[in-house]
C-alpha cells in the first residue's frame, strides 16, 4: 500500500481546487467571453498568489499575439495591453505555443524566451513565471499564464495550470463560435431591414410614376389622332410594352413586399379553421356561444383576408396544370416550342391554386425565354419517395456558372442587359427583371417547400457574352433539331415534403 501511495499523482491542495471549481462554475454561466476570462485571470491571480496573470491568443490573419485579457497588481500590462502585440515566434509565449510544453520560469531575468519589449513599453518587470498552451481538441488558441509569484511557482502550479487550460481553450472556443453567431445573426437583420427598406421604396416610387406616365402617353396619343395625325410610325406600340414590363416589376415587388405577413397569415388561417370546427361542434349545444365565436371567426378573415382562399385551400396538379397550358398557348402562340405537360401521378396539393399557378407560371415563362424556336420544354408532376414534386426542365441555353449563385438574389439578370431583346414577355431572350425567382424563393421559404435548380450552359455559347440565334434550325452548331436536346439546359423542380399531400381528398382521376 505505501508504495502505491507514492506512485500516486499529488493531491490538489483545496484552496486551487476551488480555483478549478470557480472557473469551471463560469465557464457554465457565461457566454461573455471577456467576461468569462476576467473571472478565470482572476481567480488565478488570488489562488496562486501572483501580481499577474493574463490570456494571449493567436491572432491567424496578423501571425502574432494579442491580449485579450490580463489583470496585474499595478495595471502596466492592461493599460499598454491595446498597442502591445507579441510575435508570434518571440517570448515565452511564442516556445510554449510553437511546441505545446509548459514553461516554468523561476529567474526571468537570466531566461531567454522573455520578450524585452514588453517590459520596455509596459513598466512591467517579470520575475518568475508559468506559461501553459490553450488547446482546443487539434487547435492551439493561444497561451494561459501568471507572473510573479511571492516566492517561486511550483510543479504543482504548472499541474493546476495545466488542468484550468483545457477548460478555458474550450470555453474560449465555444463562446468564439457565439459571438460568431451573434454578428451573423444581426447582420442578418440589418440586410432583411435594408431589404424590405429597398422593396417598399421600389414599390412605392415606381406605382406613381408609372399611373401617371402611361396616362399622359395615352392622352397624347388621343390627341395626335384628333389632329389627324399618322400616328403608325410612332412608338408608342414599344412604349406601352414597356410600361406593362414596368409595371410587371411593380407587381412582383408588391407580391413580395406583402409575402411578409405569410406566416401569421397561416397562423390565422390555422385559428380560423379551429373556429369553424368549435362552431359546428358546439352551435347546436350552446346557441349563445356560437354567436360570439361567429363575430370572432369574421373579424380574422376580414383582418387577414382570408375568404380569398377559404373556397381554395388545396391545388389539385391537374387542374393547375390544364389552366396553365391555355395560358401558355395564348401568351406565347408567336414562339414554335414544344411543351409537355405530363401529370405523372395526380396528387392534391396542400397549398393555394393561385400560389402554386404563379410559382409554375414564372419557371414556365422563364424557360420559354431562354429556348430557342424548335426547342421543347417539359412540365412534369410527379412523386418523389412519400412527398411530391413539381418540374419544368427546358433544354435552352443553360445558365452560365459563374452567374449561378445570383440567380435568386433578385434584380440580377444572367445576361449583360445591353443582350436582352427588351420585347414582348415569352420572347426568346426577353429581358427580365429578376424577380421572379427572388418571388419563387421567398414563397418556398415561407410556406416551406424547396425549389432546386440543375443547369448546363449550352456548349455552342460557354461565354455569358455569347448569343444563340433564337432559332435551332439557324444554329450552327445542330445538324438535327435533337442535337440542341444535349448541348444544354435548365431543370428547376419544386420538391413539396409530404404534409403537402392531401390525402383525405379523392385521388384525381387517371
């Protein structure tokens, strides 16, 4: 027995376990970092009886140290600690970090490793020290480290060092990541302020402008015919079609600007519904009750303009799909395409019919714009393991890769605006607008669906700056109309998870 005492690792006297027990006790009640090592510096400081202790933590941009905290019996070093940086292969901590050992230092003054600068520039004279590393899991953070100790540290100070700086790298670890999740979060908020800042001010300045431009065009072109005046030469045929496109921009800022309130919209609708239910449940029973559960029932739908959707709640994919194909053929009966609308397992979907119409409408018009006449187009419905999805895949010109990642940042068209035609909607190469798969995005976030796109750019035209001819048979690149099939193309889908599905509902007729 009395030699397994001796091999035994000494005790921790209880004063410095109360040390490890109060940093521990911080490290679980604090988020503030600088708030988090004061505490530990400074219970450091009185534990070990020493004028000073203090963290330096590896900055990785600047290749050097900083003090993010340090507390001494004078303040020389927290007073000089902001214009004080240490190099990153300089002083005691710079050997402790590069090799991961503790340092104990009982004569400074005769010890190499000390870096002389921060004496000279602080007044602060280091008589004996210790120094531990800070490592989180693989990565080394900085050091840990007390000065000037009455009388000499110790062994066994290095030991309760050592022990504290795994918990403290931790900690400091942890609470880096939430300050990181702190500024991303509120920069966050400041763009979604600035973002509907900007779309309530598009919105509002262009509405006016537009009403009273088109107004005078039209009084204009009145009195031009009253006086007798050939007006077939004028254009006013191209400034219509551009007030329409400016005011289709409105329209689509507008939809956005008010898809803000779709959340408690749908909390509404989920409360309104609970309330028709109370009310076939209990009208019989308790007639004076029904009454006020009525007026409460009509002022959530007046408040919320429910009774729009209240006939429509669900979109059976047949019939979206059958009025959008009378659309399509009526506003792009100029363009020689082929488009499949193939509804591969009819489905009801949980999601308003006027929604999910002006979702497709917008992939549909947006892959009519970038095939070429002869190309073909596919619109498909379909399951998808237990959920259901929605797609339009077009074998046009593909989106160029480095215009990729904008392409639902909204305003941003994939082509150089001086490329676009500028002419009718569902012209090839009609310039957009960008908003409508910024409207698509912010739909599918707000009613939690998903909408993923898979591109090709065409390989006759890799260069953003390149341009088809608008017509396959005029392509110099296709011998075959089928050759254009596998040159490029752009799928987007709409993957609904499956509590969209409506499954109570009859299933459509094959």
């Amino acid at each position: 027995m009395e030699s397994q005492s001796q091999n035994r690792s000494p005790q921790i006297p209880a004063d410095k376990m109360v040390l490890l027990f109060k940093a521990s006790k911080a490290m679980a009640t604090t988020t503030d970092l600088d708030e988090l090592l004061r505490i530990v510096v400074g219970e450091v400081q009185g534990v070990l009886n020493c004028e000073g202790a203090g963290v330096l933590l590896h900055d990785e941009e600047k290749g050097d140290f900083y003090w993010r905290t340090v507390e001494d019996k004078e303040s020389f070093l927290s007073s000089a600690r902001e214009i004080i940086r240490v190099p990153k292969d300089k002083g005691v901590a710079g050997w402790v970090f590069r090799t991961g050992e503790p340092a104990l230092i009982h004569d400074a003054k005769t010890d190499p490793r000390i870096y002389r600068p921060v004496e000279t520039r602080s007044g602060f004279v280091t008589r004996n020290m210790v120094c531990v590393p800070l490592q989180a899991r693989e990565k080394r953070l900085g050091v840990l480290y007390a000065l000037n100790k009455e009388g000499d540290f110790t062994q066994e100070d290095v030991e309760i060092m050592s022990a504290l700086s795994g918990n403290v790298a931790l900690a400091i670890e942890n609470a880096t990541y939430y300050e990181r999740l702190v500024s991303s979060h509120k920069e966050l908020e400041r763009l979604n302020k600035v973002k509907t800042r900007v779309l309530n001010h598009l919105s509002h300045e262009l509405k006016t402008p537009l009403a009273i431009v088109e107004a005078s065009v039209r009084i204009l072109e009145r009195k031009i015919e009253t006086a007798g005046i050939d007006a077939s030469n004028l254009p006013f045929q191209r400034i219509y079609r551009n007030l329409d496109r400016l005011k289709n921009l409105e329209m689509q800022v507008s939809e956005i600007v008010e898809n803000r309130d779709l959340l408690s919209n749908g909390i509404a609708q989920k409360l309104n519904e609970f309330l028709r239910d109370l009310i076939d449940i209990v009208g019989d029973q308790n007639p004076s009750l029904s009454e006020p559960l009525h007026v409460l029932k009509n002022t959530i739908e007046e408040i919320f303009q429910l009774n729009e959707e209240a006939d429509a709640p669900v979109a059976r994919i047949s019939d979206v799909f059958s009025e959008l194909q009378k659309k399509v053929q009526s506003d792009a009966s100029q363009r020689n395409l082929h488009i499949d609308f193939s509804v591969v397992d009819p489905a009801t979907l949980k999601i308003g019919p006027r929604l999910l119409a002006s979702v497709l409408s917008g992939l549909v018009r947006n892959a009519i714009e970038n095939t070429p006449d002869h190309g073909k187009i596919v619109v498909r419905g379909e399951k998808s393991g237990d959920g259901y999805v929605l797609t339009v895949q077009d074998y046009g010109v593909g989106i160029p890769e480095s215009e990729r990642p904008n392409i639902f940042e909204g305003f941003y068209p994939t082509r150089e605006t001086y490329l676009y035609k500028s002419s009718v909607p569902y012209a090839f190469n009609a310039g957009g607008t960008g908003t409508d798969l910024l409207k698509m995005k912010v739909l599918a976030e707000r009613y939690g669906f998903q909408i993923l796109v898979d591109t090709k750019r065409c390989s006759c035209i890799p260069k953003v700056t390149d341009l088809c001819p608008g017509d396959i048979t005029a392509c110099p690149c296709c011998t075959r109309i089928e050759d254009c099939y596998s040159n490029g193309g752009t799928v987007f889908r709409l993957v609904f998870p499956p509590y969209f599905l409506d499954q109570e509902r009859a299933p459509e007729p094959q």
